[in-house]
C-alpha cells in the first residue's frame, strides 16, 4: 500500500478516536448513545491494530 494513503489512514482513525472519545464522555446522561459510542471505538480499536497503531484500552478494560 502506498505509505502516503497509509498516513491518511491513520490519521483518519485517530481524528475518529478523538471524536468517539469526546462523543461518549458527553453522552453519559444518554446511556444507549454512550454504549453506542462504546460499541464505535471497540470497531475504531480493530482499525488500529489492522494499521499497526497503539491501542487505547478504557479504564477497567
């Protein structure tokens, strides 16, 4: 794969990461929409590892 479209990659995913993140801390008055975010950022952590980057487990994980 082209290392060019490889960096893009990774740094969509990590934008991604940081959106889910914000995504689930602000929904913890909206239980289904913070599982739901749980549910993305456990599919954003299977990206990672297919792209050779660092996962981020969640506290108690």
């Amino acid at each position: 794969m082209d290392q060019k479209k490889l960096t893009e990659f990774k740094d969509q995913v990590t934008r991604l990461e940081r959106e889910i993140q914000t995504l689930e801390q602000n929904a913890q008055d909206f239980p289904a929409l913070a599982k739901n975010a749980s549910r993305v950022m456990a599919c954003l952590n299977m990206m990672k590892l297919n792209l050779g980057l660092e996962i981020t487990w969640p506290e108690g994980g």
